[in-house]
C-alpha cells in the first residue's frame, strides 16, 4: 500500500471516432509541479521521494506489464548516438558519447524485476509546502529495472539533495544509481533536439538534466 497519493482512475473511455485512443478520468489530487532546485530546499522533499520510490519498488504483486523504461539500458543506444549526432555543434559529443559508453555499460539489474513508475519527472509529482503530496500519470507504469525512476535525482535536485536521495533509498546499488544516469542522459539527448522547436519548457528542463548529469562527473 503506498502512503503517498497516486493518479486514482474513475472511468474508462474507448476510442471513438473524435478521438482515436483510450482515455481515463481521473481523480484530482491537490499540489503544484516542483520548478528545479535553487539551493537546497529539496532536502525533505529528496526523502520523500526516496521514500515514495521504495514503497513502489517494494509493492509484491506478481504478474504484472512490463514497463516500456524497465529495459536494459543498453537498449537505448542506437537512439541515443543519433540524438548525439543531431546535435553536433550544440555539444560536447566527444566527452558525452565516452561518458554514454560508460553508463550504459554499468552491470545489468540481475535481480527480479520491481514495479516502476517509468516517467518519474518533475512534471508527474505534485507538492504542498515544498513536500511530496501526489504522485500522477503512471501511463508507464510496469515492472523492470528502477533505474528509470531515479530520472529525478538529476531533473529536479542540486547535488546536496541528489546525495540525501540516494542515501534514503532503498535496494538501490552503485551499478542501479549509473544505470539511473544513463537514463537520465539518455532521455536528455533524445528529448533536446526532439522539443527544441516546439516545447521550450521540456527543452530546457532536457538541458537541465544534461548539465547535472555532466556535472556528476
């Protein structure tokens, strides 16, 4: 049972003809999406979701959909090198690929696999008073690998908290916290040259996420 609440589904729609996919409604859940961290007061909200995130990755309930993020992260390779090569001239594609080669080649998860959320962003949790009230969209939702989930150490934290974060959690080994990294660089490098033109907003938080992850180096 999670303590934190979650996205509560009410109803479920099909696809119609005015709009071709399945749709939900969904409970609404009080809060604000958290801006990135100035100078350190992220540090209880850093516990709270450590804390959320070993309660999700520790809920026992077998059989359930694999989550399309719970994969090795080699998978990511092939495009996350074209993301590096669109960008040429706006990187440092020498230094990042070396660095890529490093992460994505961090020892593979070799425990069984864990429920994740899959899209842990600053967008998808919601706070009161600067504390985790809400956790939302679980449209990735399955079980993998949680190094997906630890997205948010470098898309949300400054280094003070991104340590009291990993420090709180749970199950999570020095090769899970690079494979983290890796998908925090990769999901970066793939989400700047596909929103640089039509999202501001995910661009610069894709900037963001780079600039911390080289700056762990």
């Amino acid at each position: 049972m999670l303590k934190t609440p979650i996205s509560q589904p009410l109803f479920k729609g099909g696809p119609e003809n005015s709009y071709p996919w399945p749709w939900l409604i969904i409970k609404w859940n009080e809060g604000y999406n958290p801006e990135h961290e100035k100078e350190n007061e992220h540090e209880l909200l850093a516990k709270d979701i450590a804390d959320f995130l070993n309660e999700l990755h520790g809920v026992k309930l077998a059989n359930g959909p694999s989550s399309r993020r719970g994969i090795p992260l080699k998978e990511l390779d092939r495009e996350t090198r074209k993301a590096i090569d669109q960008l040429q001239g706006e990187i440092d594609g020498q230094n990042i690929t070396r660095l890529w080669d490093q992460l994505s080649n961090a020892p593979s998860w070799n425990k069984k696999p864990v429920w994740i959320h899959g899209d842990f962003l600053p967008g998808n949790i919601l706070l009161q008073n600067n504390r985790l009230s809400a956790v939302i969209d679980f449209s990735d939702v399955g079980i993998g690998d949680p190094a997906c989930d630890l997205v948010i150490a470098w898309s949300l934290l400054k280094p003070h908290s991104r340590k009291i974060f990993k420090e709180n959690l749970e199950n999570i080994d020095d090769s899970t916290w690079e494979r983290g990294r890796g998908w925090a660089l990769s999901i970066a490098l793939i989400m700047l040259p596909y929103y640089k033109h039509s999202n501001p907003i995910l661009a610069s938080l894709a900037k963001r996420m780079l600039e911390n992850v080289l700056g762990d180096l």
